[in-house]
C-alpha cells in the first residue's frame, strides 16, 4: 500500500506546473486502488507462524526478557510478570490462570517438550533447561489455544527457534553459577550451532547461606546443538539435541535426612517446512524426550525412588490459503509414552504405564470482510488405554475497530491425567477443560494496552475417593485401583489486565498487569470443593526500565505482589479456609556494556529481605530455600561480532 501510495504522490508531483517548462498532459490516467481483505496489521504472529486467535499479551523478545529485573535471564522466571501466571515462588514453575503447573505445556517449534525444567529440592525454584538466546520470540498464550497444541489443559508456551543465521559468531560466559560458551558456524544454505555450560553452586553457596545445607552443591552439565538447513525460501530443515546432567545432595527436612538427586535428560527435535509452488504448506516433525531421575532419601531416611519417563512425539499438517480471505489447516499427531517408577524402602514397589494419544485436527480460518476474523476448528482424540474418543471443538472470533480488537474465544481441551494417577487406574478419563474468554486491546505503535475476561469448566479431574488419602508418593501404591476415579470438578474465573508502553518518556518504558482470579476445584486429595493450595486471588507485575545512554547501561526494578495462599486451619471447619500473608518481592536488574563485546548483567531478588510465605503445611509455614537469589555474569563475544550478538545460536 505504502508503494501504491508513494507513486501517487510521484506522479503527481510531476503533473505540477514548473517555472522552466510547461508540460501538457493529454492521456487520461486512470488510478484505481483496492483493498486487500487481509491486512498485515491484522494477524500479530510470533515466529511467523504462531495463530492470533487466542490470548496472548505479548510477544516478547530474548532481550526483553533478561533484562527485566529479577528475571536472572530465566524464561520461566520472567514470564510470570504477565497476567494470568501466579507466582510460585517455592518451585519456579509456571501456573495460568487457576491451573496447576502441569496443565501449562512447552512447545519448540511445534513439537511438545516433556521436561522443560530443570531439577530441584524440595521447595526450590527450577529455571528452564533451554537459553532464552535460542528463540526468535517467546509468546505465552494463557488461554484459548488452537487446536494443534494438544495435552495442554489450561495453557500452552510455543517458542519458536531461528530459522538460519548468516553469520558466525562466537562467545564465552562466566558467572558465581558457573560457566559456558558457543556459537553458530555459518555455511552455504545452513549453519551449526553449539552451546555448552555448566553450573556450579559451590562458590555462590559460599557466598550466601540459604535455608538449604547441601552435602554436595548443585551441579548440572549440559550440552545442545542445532543444525539448520535453508537451501531456499521454501525449505528449512532444523534439528536440535540436549543433553543435561545433574546432581546434588543436601539435608532436609526436622529429621535432616540426606536428600540425594541426580538426574539425565535428554531431548530431541527435528522439524521440516515446506512450501510448494501451488501455496500448499507442509510440515513434519518429532521430538525424543527422555528423563530418568534418582532420589535417595525422598520421603525419609535410607529410601530410594526412581522415575524413568519417555516420550515420543509425531506432528504432520498441511495448510493453504485458497483465497485472501479463507485458509484451512489440517494436521495428525500422536503422543506416545512410556512411564516407569520404583519405591524402595523395606521391600520395592514398582509401577508402569505406556499411554499412547492420536489426534487429528482441522481448522479453517475465514474473513467475511475486512474488519472480521473468524476460526474454526475441531480436535479429535483416542487414547489407547481406555479406548475412548475425545472430540475438541473450538470457535475464535476477531473484530478490528481500528486500533482496537475485540475477541471472543470458545474451546474445549483435554490431557491425560498425571502418572502418578494413570498407573494405578489406566481406565481414567482424560480431563477437561472447557475455556470462554472475552477480550479487548488497543495496539497503537509500541503502546498495548489488554483487559481479558475468562471463564473456565473441568471435568474428569483424577480424584483420591480413599477416606483420608494422601498425595504422598511413598503411600500412593499401597491404595487399590478403585480409589482413583475421574469424579473430579471445578472452575476457575477471572480478569485479565495489561498495559505496556516503551514510548511513554524517553528512555524510559513500563509494564503493568493484573490478574484476579477465582478458583476451586475438588480433585486430587481435595475431599470437597475448594481453593487450590497453589491459587491466589490478586496477583500483580510492574516492570520498569531505563535505559542511560551515555554509560551504555539499562536498569529494570520488578514489583509483583499477590494476596496470601490459602491453606487449613484446624480450628475452623473447611479444607482451605485461611490465608498466608500476601506476597511481595521487589527485583533489580543492571545490564552495562562497557565495550562493544562485552556485557556484565547483575540482578537480586527481594532487595527488601521479605521473608515470603507460600502457605502451610501442619502448622509450618512453606517457605523456599532462599528468600533472595542474586546472580553477577559477564558475556564476551569473540571475533568480530558485537555483544548484544549473543553466541546462543
């Protein structure tokens, strides 16, 4: 448009009269303009190919997110400064919208991640096992997601790796958490990259007690490569593998029992896209998860019990859009796993299941007129176990009043209940979750602003029917099969708020979200209906950031507070009926480039020393292993590449 608009102006710039010369014009020209009925503006993507329809509040780059204060450049850790999360600051996990961690998937271009954490104590924070450095741009959709991503009951994080790099770079990194390094080799039509690192809690531990005395420190190392092939516009080809190891041991709990994990985890991706001459798109894709943990001295002294999971995931769709206004999708996939675990104490108790979920999926997507998007789409399940068929509808609709959106979304999901739960009763439903949210934006240059009402219904949420059950996995085993059933329910509503703004003053950007959000649930060892241990009521996020010029330096505070967990107190009637003290951590993050090829990024938790609370257990207060956590590193880039180049492929 912007062409067509500009030889307008050429042309009749050259129609004016001059001072030199007179020009007589006897052709009639006739200019005729149109409107296409898809305009870019209208679909807001992240990787290109990430669909819109569902409620995302932001697209993030990597930078943005190491940057913010606190964040210490863990994704999961920053991504909890948007509405719909809840901080869960005693495990680090992601949780959206009333829904437990497990109900939130990771997703690397398309293809499902088994174990996106990384391993941890007992009431201790995990940090994503992948750099934030590998992705184009991270974009949580924390309600409402298309029907291709499947096993994802509440919400789904796609991250979509770069697609070729044409430069080679190279680049080192040091911190009191260790060390690493890597880079990307660039070759005709493709690339290779490599990125190495080990942590070390040694020195750190030294430098700050917390409320864990480890045996030995915390120590993981791990490996990754990806190989890219581009040989045109129309074909790419990547392939990615992990490998991480970790191990530690440390004393927990009254009776000091050593605690002893260690841990292997393997992942494994590789995807291919297509576009024919015809507009026909096509991709294939699997994925190769695979973590064996260990732990001695897991539920009290001189156990042991051993948790193997695998996980093989195949994804083909074909697309095509037919008209500037209607595009269909069509995709098959399944999810087959194997799940193995072993108590021992006295005697072994041993479990296994092997699930195994095919699916198939179709969605089209049409535009009656200019200013109207509309998606609809189907989802259909079998699962192998029971021999039963889930089937999945969902309806997404967009309405555009200029800078202004207006959504509304309808959808059905369904996941396999947690291991733990299927291999004592393999004839359990899959849950549900039934999702409806209404919503508005305003998108004007860097400014978004969001406000997103939901409401959302479960079914066939796995439930303990055994009077006085417990969730310990020690016991679990010792329970017949008829004490695990699909009788569980519950709901969870709310709002959502956003609003960000980088252009408000000069150097200077802000954002700000809210989420209430009501839930209850009875599933689990919940006998009745009440609110989750892990839910809370009001949660907020203020992200500042300056930047300095002059000394090559950004400075991020981070401000989030939520209202207190809930928990039971024996003196009044009710499971959950009292609430902890709210929580509230005040975060800074300084990142300074003293040179062009070097970047040192230091960032603390809770500056303030607030000893949180995440709730109570027996009279004793939850509290995590450390109340602040800092982190000092340096990046040095090697050759001739500057800093903000970063070497993580």
């Amino acid at each position: 448009m912007e062409q067509r608009i500009f030889s307008i102006l050429f042309l009749l710039l050259c129609l004016q009269p001059s001072s030199v010369a007179q020009v007589t014009v006897t052709d009639t020209v006739r200019i005729q303009l149109w409107t296409d009925s898809v305009e870019l503006a209208e679909v807001k993507v992240a990787g290109k190919r990430t669909p819109a329809a569902n409620s995302r509040f932001s697209d993030l780059l990597p930078v943005e997110l190491v940057t913010a204060g606190g964040a210490n450049g863990d994704l999961y850790q920053a991504l909890q400064t948007l509405p719909g999360t809840q901080v869960q600051g005693e495990s680090g996990r992601l949780l959206v919208r009333g829904g437990s961690a497990n109900e939130t998937q990771t997703f690397i271009d398309g293809m499902h991640v088994l174990n996106p954490y990384t391993s941890s104590g007992i009431n201790s924070s995990v940090r994503s096992r992948y750099s934030t450095f590998m992705f184009s741009g991270v974009n949580l959709a924390s309600g409402g997601a298309p029907q291709e991503y499947g096993e994802a009951l509440s919400a789904v994080l796609p991250l979509e790796t770069k697609d070729y790099s044409r430069v080679n770079k190279l680049g080192l990194n040091a911190s009191v958490v260790g060390a690493g390094g890597g880079g990307t080799r660039s070759f005709d039509k493709g690339s290779l990259s490599v990125d190495i690192n080990y942590q070390d809690l040694t020195l750190y531990d030294k430098l700050y007690k917390g409320r864990r005395e480890f045996q030995d420190p915390y120590r993981m190392y791990s490996a990754a490569s990806q190989w890219r092939y581009t040989p045109d516009a129309d074909n790419i080809l990547k392939c990615y593998v992990q490998y991480d190891r970790t191990d530690f041991s440390s004393w927990e709990g009254v009776e000091r029992r050593l605690f002893d994990l260690s841990e292997d985890n393997v992942y494994f991706n590789t995807t291919y896209r297509h576009t024919s001459a015809g507009g026909w798109e096509t991709f294939f894709g699997t994925a190769y998860s695979f973590c064996e943990q260990t732990v001695r001295g897991a539920a009290s002294a001189g156990d042991e019990w051993k948790e193997s999971r695998q996980e093989l995931h195949l994804k083909a769709k074909l697309a095509r859009r037919f008209s500037p206004s209607y595009r269909m999708e069509a995709g098959a996939e399944s999810y087959i796993r194997h799940h193995e675990s072993s108590y021992r104490l006295l005697d072994r108790a041993h479990t296994a299941v092997s699930p195994i979920v095919t699916a198939a999926f179709l969605s089209a997507t049409y535009y009656p007129w200019e200013h109207l998007k509309g998606e609809i789409s189907c989802r259909a399940e079998y699962n192998r176990l029971n021999h039963r068929i889930q089937i999945s509808p969902r309806l997404a609709l967009n309405y555009y009043l200029g800078n202004v959106m207006l959504s509304a979304i309808a959808g059905r999901y369904t996941q396999l209940p947690e291991n733990d739960y299927l291999v004592h009763n393999r004839n359990l439903h899959s849950e549900t979750c039934t999702q409806f949210t209404l919503g508005a934006q305003y998108h004007l240059g860097d400014r978004f602003w969001k406000a997103e009402l939901y409401y959302k219904e479960y079914r066939n949420l796995a439930l303990l029917a055994a009077e006085g059950a417990t969730e310990d996995f020690s016991l679990l085993w010792q329970l017949p099969a008829t004490a695990f059933t699909s009788n569980g329910y519950g709901r969870s509503k709310g709002i959502d708020l956003f609003f960000r703004d980088p252009s408000l003053l000069k150097h200077f950007e802000y954002q700000l979200s809210y989420t209430y959000n009501l839930s209850k649930r009875k599933y689990r060892s919940y006998a009745e209906l009440t609110v989750p241990q892990y839910a809370t009521r009001h949660n907020a996020a203020l992200v500042l950031k300056y930047t300095i010029p002059r000394l090559n330096s950004i400075i991020g505070l981070t401000n989030r507070f939520s209202s207190g967990r809930p928990y039971h107190n024996p003196s009044r009637p009710g499971l959950f009926n009292d609430e902890v003290k709210p929580y509230n951590s005040l975060d800074v993050g300084i990142t300074y480039l003293p040179s062009k090829k070097v970047i040192i990024h230091a960032s603390a938790t809770n500056i303030l020393g607030r000893k949180n609370v995440f709730g109570q257990e027996n009279g004793t207060p939850i509290l995590a292993s450390d109340d602040h956590f800092f982190y000092v590193g340096i990046f040095l880039t090697l050759g001739k590449k500057a800093a903000y180049d970063v070497s993580n492929f």
